[in-house]
C-alpha cells in the first residue's frame, strides 16, 4: 500500500507490527494496539517529512541506511512521553531530603553520594533534587554528584539550556520560583547557574544492556514514571540493571504509579518517615 493511500491511523497491520517491534527493541518503549493511533499519528507526520511515500520503505532506512542512528534519534523525540514538573510526587522528595540524604551522609562520612535520574526529560527531576540537597543541611554541595540521562537528545538540550516556562511550576509556589531562577525573556525563567553547575546530562538509552558500565555505581536512582511505557520484560531488564548499578543500601525511587510487583523481588520495600521506598539490601 502507497503511503499517500492511506488516512490517518490506517497503516497495515504487518508494517504496524514491524516498526512496533524494532521500537521496543531499541527503547524498550512498548506501542500496543492501544497506543496504535498515537504511534501511527507521528509516524505519518515524520514519513511525510521525508518525502516517502511508502511506509516500508522507513523501516529499510531506520535498518539499513548510512544515517540511520540520526533517524532513530528524531524518531524517538516524537514517540517519548515526556511530562515533567519542577518538585513532581512532593512526598518521595520530601523523604529523599529528610531520611535518605541524612542517613547515606551519616554512614559513609567522606564518601561522595551519587544519584541518577534516569529518565529525567527535560531536567525538572534532577534539577529538584539539586536544590532539594542543597536545602538539606547534612550534605554540602561537594558531598553530592548528580548525573541525569535520557533517551531523547531534544529534551537533553532543553535540560542544559534551564529555561522553563509556566507548567513546569505548576507544582511549586511563587518564592520558590524566585529564590532558584531569574526571569528570561517572554514568561520564561531560567534556572540559577549555582544548580545548573550541580548536574550532569547525558543521553543514555536504558534498555542499551551492554552500556551501563559507563556508570560507577549509584547509592539512589530515581526512575520515575518512566517504566510505565515499558512492558514486563522490559521492565524486568531495566530493574536489574539498576540493581547491579546501586551501592549495597542504595536506593531505587520509582514513580508512585508503579511498582515491582511480578518485576523482580530482588529490592526490599522500606517504609522510612516520610515515604515507601525500594532499597538493595546490604548483605
Ligand atoms: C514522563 S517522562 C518522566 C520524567 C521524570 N522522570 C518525571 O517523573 O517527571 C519519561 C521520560 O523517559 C524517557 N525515556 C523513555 N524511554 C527511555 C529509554 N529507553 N531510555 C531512557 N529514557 C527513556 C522519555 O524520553 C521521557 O523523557
């Protein structure tokens, strides 16, 4: 069938079927029939870009062709879901500031602690956790390293550039807005460069297996509302990875949405203060 054909949402399900499993071997991002119309939408928006005009022919090019990893690269910043707020799920925040900061500065003294947000979209994630360590009076900013990863390199940038406008503080006051950002332009406001300094970023694919040994191991990593677009296997892969990935007694902060159940019982289900959490238990 000719692409130009079809109406939105009518690709044949053989072409459906193919270009939703190289997706998921690539990302681990899981477009069933549910997400169909979502997945076919974009697709048809980008083939068109590129002047094909049959659908078959995107995934020879997304296989075969010499710039296919810049392919891939535009392709999953239309297929990524990437909601995020400054301060999201306020409580788990409130529980890695106040016990799980406290206790890891406590029991490792001279020891750097190191957290990952794995998944973090466009920086609101780690950016919030670096002002939420430097709240916190335990650790100073030389006892903490931040690194921050994503799959979509669009997102990445926007991280780097701390600009954000107003959804992004859909979940803080006022004050905080004027205590860590200055005012940018046209309703935009940027983030302090004293927190900017505080995180790493990096584009990392967490279902490319053989790369996680690019990492030093974690004592936290924050994967939050990320594995919910991954299917069981999926998720079972990635979970692992981070278990081998955090110091014995670390941390793993899912989104409140999602849990471990029938992904693995590798990780112990503490309830500190202020939250339930995941943790590698210390043999
Ligand atoms: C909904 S956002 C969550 C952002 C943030 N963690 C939060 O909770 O606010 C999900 C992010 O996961 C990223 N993502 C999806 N699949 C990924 C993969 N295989 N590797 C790395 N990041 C991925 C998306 O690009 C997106 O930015």
């Amino acid at each position: 069938m000719r692409f130009d054909d079809m109406s939105a949402n009518q690709f044949g399900d053989d072409f459906y079927r193919r270009i939703s499993a190289l997706i998921y071997d690539r990302t681990g991002l899981s477009f069933n029939e549910s997400s169909r119309f979502f997945l076919e939408k974009r697709l048809e928006t980008r083939i068109s870009s590129l002047g094909m005009t049959m659908p078959e022919d995107y995934i020879s090019f997304l296989m075969f062709d010499g710039d296919s990893e810049r392919e891939w690269d535009a392709l999953i910043t239309l297929i990524t879901t990437n909601e995020t707020y400054f301060m999201r799920e306020e409580r788990q925040l409130k529980c890695f500031r106040e016990d799980i900061l406290p206790e890891l500065a406590r029991k490792n003294p001279g020891k750097k602690i190191r957290v990952w947000s794995a998944g973090c979209s466009s920086g609101e994630e780690p950016y919030s956790i670096a002002i939420l360590a430097r709240e916190c009076r335990h650790v100073t900013d030389q006892m903490i390293e931040i690194f921050a990863t994503d799959i979509n390199s669009r997102v990445i940038q926007r991280a780097k550039d701390g600009i954000y406008g107003d959804s992004s503080f859909r979940a803080v006051d006022e004050a905080f807005k004027l205590r860590w950002f200055v005012p940018e332009g046209q309703q935009k406001w940027k983030l302090k460069e004293e927190i900017r300094k505080k995180v790493t970023f990096q584009r990392f694919n967490l279902f490319d297996m053989d790369r996680y040994s690019i990492f030093a191991p974690f004592d936290v990593i924050f994967c939050r509302n990320v594995i919910i677009y991954f299917d069981l296997e999926a998720k079972v892969r990635v979970v692992e990875r981070f278990y081998d990935k955090l110091a014995e007694g670390g941390y793993l902060l899912l989104g409140h949405s999602e849990s471990l159940i029938s992904v693995t019982e590798k990780f112990r289900l503490v309830h500190l203060a202020n939250d339930l959490v995941y943790r590698k238990e210390i043999r």
